[in-house]
C-alpha cells in the first residue's frame, strides 16, 4: 500500500477531522494488469487517476462526517476471490485498523 494522509490546511501528512461519527481508513485499489493480460474486468477502465479517485472518496467519507485517520492506494497485480487483495495486504490492513483504532475502512 501506498500510505498517505489526507490533506489537511496543506498538510499532507495530518489527518481530517469529521464531527466524530467514525474513524475511517479509506483505500482505492489500483489494478495493474499485466501486459499479457488482454482482459479488462468490469469496473477496471478508469478515465481518472487513483489519486484523484482517492480524493474524491476521502471527500465523500468526509461529507458523512468520518474522521478520515488515514488513507492510501493498494497496488494489485491481481484480484482475489474472496478478499480481492492478497493475504499479506489484509494483515497489514489489519494491523493499521487495531493501531488506529479505525471504525470502517473504504
């Protein structure tokens, strides 16, 4: 994962402040297929950057009035079945939601 903070006064590193309804974790996959990989699964062709599609979430969790304690990109190479990113990404997830103390992750 690609950590980055959410902007705060120009700050990037600082975290935003909702009214308090939750602390969120907000994440946007970013799928890079292989350049063999001729097949394009539904969801996957973006006009926008994952950057401005992790903005435009943070704003949206913001809107609802989530604290937004962090945020970040998830490179994938490829989905999984069951948790669409891979073991080892769940753990580290895991880990930053126990630490953070986070409510709800996008």
């Amino acid at each position: 994962m690609e950590p980055r903070r959410v902007k705060h006064g120009g700050d990037r590193l600082s975290p935003q402040r909702g009214s308090g309804t939750g602390r969120a974790l907000v994440l946007e996959p970013d799928l890079r297929m292989r350049p063999r990989a001729r097949v394009e699964l539904p969801g996957t062709r973006r006009s926008r950057s994952s950057e401005a599609q992790l903005d435009e979430t943070i704003a949206l969790a913001l809107a609802i009035e989530l604290e937004v304690v962090g945020s970040g990109i998830v490179p994938l190479v490829s989905v999984r079945p069951a948790t669409l990113i891979g073991k080892g990404k769940v753990e580290e997830i895991s880990g930053l939601v126990k630490s953070e103390r986070v409510d709800i992750v996008i």
